[in-house]
C-alpha cells in the first residue's frame, strides 16, 4: 500500500467550495448559505454523490458472494476502501479495518467485544467528562451488564484533560480509557500518544473516539499505539451510514463477534457456530456497500490535496473565528484550549443557545445550539442553556466567518427591540 495523501492539487477553499453543489445553492436573496454545522455533519463533494449514483445505477449488489460482474465490482470497490482507510490511518493492514454504520456503532460494538472478553466484575473503565454520549452510554451500559465500574476523568479549569489527573485515576483494576481525539464542543484536540502512553504503562487499553478528529487532525494509529479507534464517513465528507472501527490485529484476534447473522461465521450447525476471521467476524450481514463506496471516494476527495496545506488553512479560518467572535462584546467563548481545531463554542449575551441558532437563519447561517450530546461537560462548564456551537470544515471562509458575526450583532439588536 502506498500513501497517496499527498498528491498535491493545490488546495484553495474558494475553488474547493464549488465542489460541494450543496453549498453552491442560494436563498430568496440571493445568498449562499455558510455551513457552519460540519460537527454534525459535512457536506458531500459531487465525486461522493457521484459514486453513489454510480453505484445505483451500474453495479447495486452485495458483496462478497456473487459470480455475476456487478458483484465482483461491487466487493473489489468495497474492499479497496478498506485498503484505503487503512492506509489513511496508518493502519498495518486492512484487516485491522472493521466497517459499522457510523461512530456510535462502533463504540457500541467496541464495548461490547471488549466487554464480553476482558471486563470482570470491579474492573474499572476511565472515561473523560469530554466526551460525547456515544463515547459514554455504551461504557455505562458495560457498568449495569458486568459490574464494572466507570471513573470520570473530570476537565481543569481551562476544559483541558490533565494527564497528571489521568495518573491518580490509573490503577491496577483499570482495564480501559476511551478518550476523544477532538471534542466535538471545544476543539480541544488531547494529548492523545501521552494518553496512550500512560495508559499501556498500566497495562489499561485505549480505545479512541475520532469521530470528529477523522477529518481535521492526521491520524496515524501506529504512531499513536491505540488499541481501537472509532470513525464515521458523514463527518469526513462521505455518506451517513458508514464508518468503522480500527483495531489492533493481535487484539481483534482475540475477541469474539458481537452480532450473529451472515458473513461473520465460518461454519453453522442447527446449534453452533464457529466465528470467520477477522475483520469479517465483526461485519454480521448486509453492510451498507453505497455508503462505504462513498466513503472512499470521500477519502480519496481529501487525500488529493496537500493535507498539512489543508489543515493549515482551516487552522487559520478557526483562529480568525476566535478573534473575531471574541472581539464582540456580547459574546464568550467557551473553553480554553491551548488550540481550537475546526469547532469554536460561544455564549451571547441574554441569548439562550437556541435563540441565537434560530435567529442566525434569518441571515442564512446554519449552526448548532444546545448540548451536542455533551451532557456531563456541559454541567462541568456550568453552560445549563447549552452553547452555541460554529464548526467548521474545508469549504469555510473567512468571508464565512465575517457573515456569522454580522449575524450574531443581528440577534442581539433583534432581542433588544
Ligand atoms: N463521537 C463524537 C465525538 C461525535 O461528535 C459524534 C457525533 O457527533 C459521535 C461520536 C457519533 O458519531 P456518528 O454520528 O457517526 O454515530
């Protein structure tokens, strides 16, 4: 496998932006509309739509288990994004790529696996006030099924993760921390090789939530020595509906299905079974196949362009945001991270969160208000309203971020009246 994340058209986000027909639409007035919800969900370049329809109309098939050509196609596609996923992440081989439908999915089955393998009644799970539901229920629900027991990794006063902290909460009964690679509310992005570090230091198993981070941070799972690590395709530009979780080879060997059905059993008898190989054990029935062909030519839509010109120019469009915003007085941002990376948090001033969301779409600006799924972080920072939420992805402007402000002096003149 070679990496072709590199290969250098040049990246410019106002021609960048026209490949995204979603964003190339206007309202009544004539105005485009500025994106500024991609932590929910990113747009899609036309090379995915395009893939999908292409998969629809030439070659719609299962996978894996067809003589005929389009079924052939179909697997060969498929598989390929496997090999490119694998590559994109650092991974040692495809196998170590398992396909979900999305990120809470693969949590979800994460926990399971790793539950029903390793978790022993008193054995502890470390989880940081951080992270978003799905990155939190699932362990929960691991507490109720196997008595284990869940230790909050609490915030400091800046809404950072102290790795001093993280060394008080570590014990011998701690068999596993499962950390966030990018907070979807305040861009924080962890320390996460230290964490690591740390962690296998004590014998404890990372699992990493890079939902978010996929799309905005370079990630390279060897170099980070995680054991698992969780992604979905709709926050990098691809369809809803796909995503995957990434596993260590030796580790997945050792972990038994979670779901029974086709493709993820070798051989069946009226009352046993014996599980397939990995990563086809964790993959029971019809994946989504369109979804996850979309997925690669999302990846392969971002790894066209220089990735650290890319990132350093959504860097810079985050930063201009922060001072921008933070020069308004009515507003506070939220947090204090030593960086943001692609989500900047905010109050208003008299505002409740979801005045303010609503109030921008008169202006034509969707972002988002409320928890994020964040209920335990937004008790940590004492944000009961929730906050404003602006994310951001490769098609943002500057000129974007000027629009938000002139909408958000809007609001606070329409609330005055
Ligand atoms: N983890 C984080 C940090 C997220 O922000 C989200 C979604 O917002 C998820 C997990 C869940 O992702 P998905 O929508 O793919 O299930």
């Amino acid at each position: 496998m070679c990496d072709v994340r590199q290969t250098g058209r040049r990246f410019e986000p106002d021609v960048v932006r026209k490949d995204f027909p979603a964003l190339n639409q206007c309202d009544a007035e004539g105005r485009s509309i500025v994106w500024l919800d991609s932590s929910a969900t990113t747009q899609k370049p036309q090379c995915v739509i395009d893939a999908l329809v292409d998969f629809y109309t030439h070659y719609n098939t299962n996978v894996h288990r067809s003589y005929y050509e389009w079924g052939q196609r179909a697997t060969e596609v498929y598989e390929g994004v496997r090999d490119r996923l694998a590559t994109f992440i650092g991974a040692s081989c495809p196998e170590e790529i398992v396909f979900t439908c999305g990120a809470t999915e693969g949590l979800n089955a994460l926990a399971e696996i790793i539950g029903q393998r390793y978790f022993q009644p008193g054995d502890e799970v470390i989880v940081s006030e951080l992270e978003h539901h799905a990155n939190q229920i699932p362990w929960q629900m691991q507490q109720k099924k196997r008595g284990i027991r869940i230790k909050g990794w609490t915030l400091d006063e800046n809404g950072c993760l102290d790795l001093k902290k993280l060394d008080t909460l570590l014990t011998k009964k701690t068999k596993l921390l499962s950390v966030s690679h990018l907070s979807n509310v305040l861009g924080l992005v962890p320390p996460i090789k230290e964490i690591v570090d740390r962690a296998h230091v004590n014998g404890t198993l990372v699992v990493v939530d890079a939902a978010q981070a996929l799309a905005h941070v370079p990630i390279n799972v060897k170099d980070l020595d995680c054991d698992f690590l969780v992604g979905s395709s709709h926050k990098a530009y691809g369809p809803g509906g796909a995503g995957f979780f990434y596993g260590k080879r030796a580790l997945l060997e050792e972990l038994p299905p979670h779901h029974g059905g086709g493709t993820m059993m070798e051989t069946v008898t009226v009352d046993s079974f014996t599980p397939a190989e990995v990563p086809f054990r964790f993959e029971a029935g019809t994946p989504p196949v369109a979804d996850i062909i979309g997925f690669g030519a999302a990846l392969d839509y971002i790894r066209q362009f220089d990735w650290s010109d890319l990132l350093a120019q959504e860097d810079a469009v985050v930063e201009y945001a922060e001072k921008t915003l933070s020069s308004l007085p009515f507003v506070h941002l939220v947090g204090n991270p030593p960086q943001r990376t692609a989500v900047v948090s905010f109050l208003v001033d008299g505002l409740h969160s979801h005045d303010v969301a609503g109030l921008v779409c008169d202006k034509n600006i969707a972002l988002r208000a409320g928890y994020h799924c964040c209920q335990p972080l937004m008790r940590r920072l004492n944000c009961p309203s929730g906050v404003v939420r602006a994310s951001f992805g490769m098609y943002n402007t500057c000129e974007d971020v000027d629009r938000l402000a002139e909408a958000l002096e809007y609001a606070v003149n329409v609330f005055k009246k």
